[in-house]
C-alpha cells in the first residue's frame, strides 16, 4: 500500500509550534515585568501613606503638648504666637525628600485646638496660579 504524504509536511507545522511557544515565551516575560513593575509601585505608595501617617502623629502629638502647655494661662510652646486672646501655630512636618505636611492652627484660651490650614505641600513647582510653564512651537 502507499502511503499519503500531507501537502504541508511536518515542518510548517514546527514553525507554527515554535511561534506559539515564542508568542507565550514573550507575553509571560510582559507578565512578570509588570508584576514586577506593580510591587514597586506599591511598595513606593506604601512607604509614602507610612510617612504621611508618621507626619500626622508627629503634628497630633505637638498639638496635645501644645494643649497641655497652654493650659488657662495662654502659655505658648515654641514656636507658637500669644495673640489676640489665643495662641497661634504655623508648622510643618517632613513627609518625605518631596513633600511636607503644613499645619496652621491656634489653640484658645478655652483649651480647644481649630486647624485653619492641614495639607500636603510639594517640594516642586508651584503652579496655584494655574498656569505652566509649556514649551509651544
């Protein structure tokens, strides 16, 4: 009896097994290198929501020493500010290299703390008044 041979043969069958497992081979590498990619962002936020917690902490803490200072006699803790019946505070808390927590805020002569200002300030470029500096041809 004779035998049929196929009109493709057994090699363009290789070449289509070895572009499939090429094709996987990439995509898997894409694969880790985002996971990859991913952790480190990650780990990156995680570091900076653990420092903004440690900064707000550090201002909680002020505030109480501040609180327990002041007492009924007005007394400031440096470098608060004895003023119109009340003391007043403007300091700032290391974040990281980049940021800063900026906290503003007077304790009364009744005891109770009220923050006028409590954010995030950057180390770059102030652009508040909206406009950037943009190269245009």
């Amino acid at each position: 009896m004779k035998k049929h041979e196929s009109a493709y043969g057994v090699g363009i069958i290789s070449i289509f097994l070895i572009f499939a497992v090429l094709c996987l081979t990439v995509f898997a590498t894409l694969a880790v290198s985002s996971a990859r990619a991913d952790l480190r962002l990650s780990e990156k936020n995680a570091d900076y929501v653990k420092s903004y917690y440690a900064a707000t902490a550090e201002c909680a803490a002020f505030v109480r020493q501040a609180e327990a200072a002041c007492g009924d006699t007005l007394t400031a803790v440096s470098p608060g500010i004895v003023e119109n019946g009340r003391v007043s505070y403007d300091m700032t808390f290391a974040i990281d290299e980049n940021s800063r927590l900026h906290a503003a805020f007077y304790i009364a002569a009744d005891g109770g703390c009220q923050y006028t200002v409590f954010e995030v300030e950057s180390e770059y470029a102030d652009v508040s008044d909206g406009s950037l500096d943009v190269w245009q041809p």
